[in-house]
C-alpha cells in the first residue's frame, strides 16, 4: 500500500470590479455589490493570502465544471452550466471564448505593446544620441571624467635643459662561451673542454603503494513525512488546491576511512654534454655617450673600426633623452608650478623648448601635464 496521500479542495478567487473599483469580490458572486456591474472580460481572478475554503460541495462542484465563457455581444463572463447570457440573454456560441483564452489574448496584446514601448523608447534614444553626441556626459560619473579631461591651454617657461645621446657599437670578436653541445652558435667554434652534466630532471614511475584517505558517505538516517501545495483556476471564481503527502528517505554524510592504489615516482637525471668553447661572432664592443645642459644635442664623433678577419664594426642602436624643466607662468592657472619634462622629438627640443623660451602646453582639469604632442 502506498503512503502517498493526495488531497482535493477548492478555495474562492476574487476579483475587483473595473467600473467602480471595488476591491475583493468573492468569486461565487457574478455581480458587484457597489455598483451593479457584471464581471466581463476586463476582470483578472486572483487567490488572497488568507484562502477560503468552499464548504458548499454544490457550490465546489459549480465552479469546478469550467472556466467561464464570454458573451460574444456584451463580453459577460458566464458561468459553464449556462447556456446563455445572464445579462443579455445571447445564446451560447461554439466561437464564444472562455476566461483562459482571454487572458491569452490579453497577455499576448501585452507582449506586443511592451516590445513596441520597448522599440519607441531605443529608436527615441538614438535619435536624441545623434542629436546631442553619442558618448557625451550624460550621467554624474560620465560627466565627472569628462570634465576631468578638457585640456587648457597654459603657459611655461623653460628653465633649464638636458639632454643624452648614445650610440651601441658592435664588433666581430673572439668570444669564450658555455653551451650545450646541441646549441652552440657563433663562427670558427673551437672546442675546449666537454663535460657531461644533469641538463633536467625526468619524473619516472617507479612502483605503486596503498594509501588511506577519509572520505565521506551518504547514508538513509531516518524519514520525513514532506507535503507539497498546488494551485491551478478553474477560471470560474475558484482555484484547485492540491495538496500531496508522501514519506521520503532522510539522508546524512559521515566519514569513513578507505584504501587506494597511487603510484609512485621519482626525480631521474637525464645527462648531456656540455661544452666550453671560443667562436666568433659580433657582439657589444662599447658606446659614445654625450649629454648637455644646452639645446644643442649632438651625437658622438667617432669612427667604426674593425674586428677579426677585418670585419667592420656595426652600430648596434642609438638612444636619446631630452629634458626641460618648466615652470608656469601665471599662477592662477591650472597645472603644477614646476614640472620635469619630457620631449622625445630633438628638433622640438632645440627649436620650441630653448631655455628662456615661452611654451604652451596642455593641462587637464586633474592638473595632469599632457605629453609632449611628438611623443
């Protein structure tokens, strides 16, 4: 014998009237109390906190036959043992709707009207975006940072500067090197010694061993009586309410100690040669700094010499700084008084930024010196 019980009752709906607003009209009455009006089409069924059994089985019995059905001619809803209109006396048609297609149509005019609201609204936001600027401050934080951003125009004069240049020269030179021996570069190797040395370590399966470990189980503990409640409209003022009982297994976890089977490895050297060796190849030879704390940068006079075999040597890179320091004009103006500066661009540096010289840079409301524009 199963000991899963199930229970059938049934519990009033109600409804407000849409021409008077009354509120909470029990779902048994089929006309408003206040003003008259007959429940119709614009009328929703809901279920209160506070449910009601209906007692009356006459009355359970009614309002479970079916969903009430529209008056094609003056949309009042009707009981589904009537076979016409309570208020106008229309005959019942196959093609009249019951409650539940109408709030299927409802729902779906909804739906539509949501996406069409939803459409206006994104195309308005366009137009008023192409209107007004897309990516302007619209809000208090995108407004914040783009005032921070707007740039002004202030003053400096150039105080002092400094500038380096270095010039990375390269020469084809005999070179003592240590390699492995399947990685030796350069030109003219000449080996001098070879040695055989733990390039990397592999990991090897050696064996197997038991292990114990905790592990945790589930196990049936006892049972529980569990109900579960639904509730399904007949569409005609009340609700189904179904309620199922049944006996389930309660569960617990507890540890238990178990066995395994792990392997085992271990760390094995795996030996290559390695290799001390000359060989010739081009390499950094020296550099030609210069520096200044004028506005006329040069590079380094020098002359490229030559390496084994008379090979020539080779600049490698040249590298180049120049800095001013400025400080500002008008002190009422945004910007720090005195800053470092950097230009990447020498003819700016020897022609804008001379010492003494006027300059207008750009600052931000955030008092951030913008870089140089070359930069």
């Amino acid at each position: 014998m199963s000991d899963e019980e199930v229970i059938v009752e049934y519990v009033y709906e109600y409804w407000d009237c849409p021409k008077c607003g009354s509120k909470g009209i029990r779902g048994d009455i089929r006309q408003c109390g206040s003003c008259g009006n007959p429940r119709d089409n614009d009328i929703v069924f809901y279920r209160k906190a506070e449910e009601e059994l209906i007692s009356d089985k006459k009355m359970a019995e009614e309002l479970a036959s079916g969903a009430d059905w529209s008056c094609s001619f003056c949309e009042t809803l009707n009981s589904h043992l009537s076979k016409q209109c309570r208020s106008c006396g229309n005959i019942r048609d196959t093609s009249d709707l019951n409650y539940f297609e109408i709030q299927k149509q409802k729902s779906k005019k909804q739906s539509s009207e949501q996406k069409l609201l939803k459409l206006n609204k994104f195309i308005k936001r366009i137009l008023i975006g192409a209107l007004t600027g897309l990516g302007t401050c619209t809000i208090a934080l995108g407004s914040f940072i783009c005032w921070g951003v707007q740039n002004h125009d202030v003053k400096y004069k150039v105080l002092s500067a400094h500038w380096e240049r270095e010039i990375l020269v390269d020469r084809y030179q005999q070179l003592s090197k240590e390699d492995w021996k399947d990685s030796l570069k350069g030109d003219d190797i000449q080996i001098l010694s070879e040695n055989n040395e733990v390039r990397k370590y592999e990991s090897r399966q050696i064996g197997t061993k038991i292990e114990s470990y905790t592990d945790s189980e589930s196990y049936q503990s006892g049972t529980t009586r569990e109900c579960s409640t639904s509730y399904s409209s007949t569409g005609s003022g009340a609700s189904k309410k179904t309620t199922s009982c049944s006996t389930v297994p309660v569960y617990s976890t507890r540890n238990v100690q178990r066995t395994r089977t792990v392997p085992v490895y271990k760390n094995f050297p795996v030996y290559d040669t390695k290799v001390k060796y000359h060989a010739n190849e081009y390499a950094f030879f020296q550099s030609h700094k210069t520096s200044g704390d004028d506005n006329q940068p040069k590079w380094a006079d020098f002359s490229l010499g030559e390496g084994l075999k008379n090979k020539p040597d080779k600049e490698n890179s040249r590298k180049e700084k120049y800095q001013v320091k400025i400080k500002k004009v008008e002190a009422e103006d945004k910007g720090p008084v005195e800053a470092d500066y950097q230009v990447k661009n020498a003819d700016r540096f020897s022609n804008v930024f001379k010492i003494g010289k006027i300059v207008v840079l750009k600052v931000s409301n955030f008092d951030a010196l913008q870089k140089d524009e070359d930069e």
